[in-house]
C-alpha cells in the first residue's frame, strides 16, 4: 500500500504525460491535414476524456475515503 503523498505525485506527473500527450495530439490533428473542424469532433473528445482522467485522479489520490476494516460489508 503506497503513502497518500506518494499517489499524488505519481497521479500528477501520470496525468500530466497523459494531459501533453492528448493537447499534443489534439493540436496536430487540428493544425495539419483535417484541418479546424476535422480536429474538432476529436478535440471535444480529448476535453472530455482528460476531464474524466482528472475525475479519476482526483477520486482516486486526492480525495478522502472512510477507512473501512471489513472485507465484505454482507456479513452480520
């Protein structure tokens, strides 16, 4: 089990290769063949997954969950 400061680093420097890799994408795209509106239908689409990536990091690293000590919440 990794340290809370430990997954926040490695979530922020993961989604930041993650975040240049998709802008860097998205902005080729739009500025070579297809063109603006070619590369948009996939810019909105790298917008939205970016924001779900950053969701996921932010519920994953940042956020504080309860600590539960039971493995199966159906047993009584």
């Amino acid at each position: 089990m990794t340290s809370r400061t430990t997954q926040i680093i490695t979530g922020l420097i993961g989604l930041g290769i993650f975040a240049t890799f998709i802008i860097g994408l998205s902005h080729s795209i739009s500025t070579g063949f297809a063109g603006f509106e070619g590369g948009l239908p996939f810019a909105i689409i790298a917008g939205f997954v970016l924001c779900l990536a950053v969701y996921d990091f932010f519920d994953e690293a940042v956020r504080k969950k309860p600590t539960d000590n039971s493995t199966d919440n159906n047993k009584q």
